[in-house]
C-alpha cells in the first residue's frame, strides 16, 4: 500500500480523534459464503510437511504470539510529556510500516508499532492487554479483521470479529485510551487462501464497523474509501 494513503487518512483521524470522520458507509451487503479456514487445520497429519508441522508447533507454544513484543515492551521509555504515545496495533499493513524508532515508522513522533503478520482480531485481543494497554498510550490505533475473514486462525463469522473488536475498544475505554478504529482494507482474493472471495465480506464488516464507531463516539479510519 502507498506510504502517501496511510500518511492522509492517519493524520486526519489523529488530528479529530474524538470525532468520526464523515463520509459514505460501506454498502451493507451479506456476506457470501461460509467462513474460511486455514487448509493446515483441516489437512491430514500424514500430508503436512515438516515446515507445516514446525509452524502448527509454534502456534500451539504461542499462539498470541506474546513473545514477539515482550523484551521490546520492557525497554520501551517512559512517554514523554507532551508527546502522547500512540500504539498502532494490527497486522501485517501496520507491522509493514517498520519497527518503532525507525526511519519510515514515524519519526520522531512518540508512537510504537505492534502489528504481527497474519494475526487475527482473536489473537490480537489476547495481547491487547500485554502490547497496549501495558504500554500506557493515549490513543491505539486498531486495523485487523482481513486475517479473520481468510480463516488464518480458523473459522470466524463476522459476528466473532465485530465481538473480538468491540472488547478491544472497551478494555481501552476502561483504561482512558482513546480509540481510532480503522476499516479494512478493499481486496479481492487471497493468494495463500484462494476461493475465499473476501470483497462482500470486507464491506459487511466495514459497514458494521462504521455503525459501531458512530454510535461509541470513536473516530472510523476509513482506509476502505481512501483506497
């Protein structure tokens, strides 16, 4: 995704933060088809190959995958006055910015990446506790949802997703972060999960997402229009 798109539409949404952007909903068709499922959880354990195995393995040893921000979160600073931190908090469109401190994540600015490839809003509600609110931010900045609709962690209806969202945002609320709740990205197909068809499935949710913002009072990153 071009760098200029995440750059406009993150700017205007952190600059209002209180207030929902404006704009058109999502056209609020039904989702086609049932929920997907990753092809390695339901492949006989004679045909998977020793990566498949090893990378079962590791999901079952960490699912969340807590580890990966552990050591970082303990040598994060102390935030700065005047310099509210801000947790991008996704998947692999968020971890594609870059590490935090780095050139192309903002710098300057006192914001920390926590966005894990593949990671499904289950997952991700699992560390939100551990890689955001630990992390004493004033805003969390949460894009997910693509992942789930691809089955990556198994089936998940759009309903498990909405839910798994809506507990992020109210353990952020309980704890004075405020919350920029960003759409999901357009897409037509899955390369490593073909068949799916995603795009009915992205703008049911994104509509549902955009009902949820308004109504809690929550800024709605609408990636969806911007792209």
């Amino acid at each position: 995704m071009p760098q200029s798109a995440h750059t406009v539409a993150l700017t205007a949404a952190l600059a209002l933060l209180g207030a929902p952007l404006s704009g058109c909903a999502a056209a609020d068709a039904p989702p086609i088809g049932p929920p997907a499922v990753n092809p390695l959880y339901v492949t006989p354990a004679e045909a998977l190959t020793p990566d498949q195995v090893r990378y079962l393995q590791q999901q079952l040893r960490d699912w969340p995958q807590l580890e990966r921000y552990r050591a970082e979160n303990a040598a994060l600073p102390v935030a700065q006055a005047g310099q509210p931190r801000v947790v991008f908090f996704g998947d692999s469109i968020t971890e594609g910015w870059g590490p935090t401190g780095s050139g192309t994540f903002f710098p300057g600015k006192g914001y920390v990446n926590r966005g894990i490839s593949g990671q499904t809003t289950a997952q991700m509600l699992l560390r939100f506790r551990q890689d955001v609110i630990a992390l004493q931010p004033a805003v969390v900045v949460i894009l997910a949802g693509t992942n789930d609709i691809a089955g990556n962690t198994g089936p998940a209806t759009q309903a498990m997703i909405e839910d798994n969202l809506h507990a992020m945002r109210e353990l952020a609320q309980a704890h004075g972060i405020g919350v920029v709740l960003a759409s999901v990205l357009p897409v037509s197909e899955y390369p490593w999960q073909p068949g799916v068809h995603p795009a009915p499935k992205v703008r049911a949710l994104n509509a549902a997402l955009q009902r949820y913002a308004r109504d809690q009072g929550v800024v709605y990153l609408d990636y969806y229009r911007a792209l």
